[in-house]
C-alpha cells in the first residue's frame, strides 16, 4: 500500500514537471512566431504601398530591412529577392521574398529560427 501511494505522488511530480517544461519553453518560443506573424503583415504593408507607389527596389530593400529589425530579426540585404511579374493583361504583380532569422536561448541551449515570408501586391494604382 505504500509503494502505490509512492508511485503515484512521483508521477504527479514528473507530470508537473513536464508542464512547467512545456510552458517555459512556450514562454520563449511563442514570441518569435507572433512577431513573425506581425512581420508579415508589415512586409504587406510594404509591398501594398511600394506596389503603389512605385518604389525603386533599394527603397523596398530599406524598409524590408529597418521592419525586420524592428522585430528583432536578423535580414542581410541580400536575403531580400523583388521580382516583377505580368500575370494579368494590365496589372503587374509585385513580390518580395525574404529570409530572417532570430536566435533564442533556453537553459544554455541556443536555437536560431528561419523564416522565409513571401509576400505579393499589384503594382500600380487602380
């Protein structure tokens, strides 16, 4: 009878200990997916407005860069591919592909995400 009373107070601690693995864990990581998330967005905001407004593509690379530091993620001016494509008749599409990356450390071991958003626009106005 004490055995049973024993085992089942060290699988509430291992099932305890588990959780607070699983929620320390989530507290460093969950972060990094909402500000890729929030990225994104910005990124479309770029596009929508470069699209727009004609931007020159070091002015996209610009923004892409100073909005991806801004979220704390790592983006090498090189990592920023515009391309141009005529799919309709008379709007052209606008694209810009990216690469980041951002680095977490958790209990001494360090993790470096990669992300590659894509995001598209029409260029020009309607």
């Amino acid at each position: 009878m004490l055995n049973e009373r024993g085992s089942s107070r060290v699988g509430c601690l291992l099932i305890i200990f588990v959780i607070l693995l699983i929620s320390v864990v989530g507290y460093h990581i969950g972060p990094v997916y909402l500000d890729k998330i929030a990225f994104e967005d910005a990124l479309s905001g770029i596009a929508n407005k470069a699209g727009a407004e004609a931007w020159a593509e070091k002015t996209i690379v610009e923004h892409a860069v100073s909005t991806a530091r801004s979220f704390q993620f790592n983006l090498d001016r090189r990592d920023v591919k515009i391309e141009v494509a005529s799919r309709f008749q008379s709007a052209s599409r606008l694209m810009i592909r990216v690469k980041v990356t951002r680095s977490i450390d958790v209990f001494g071991y360090r993790h470096t995400f990669q992300f590659e958003p894509e995001v598209e626009a029409l260029q020009g106005r309607l």
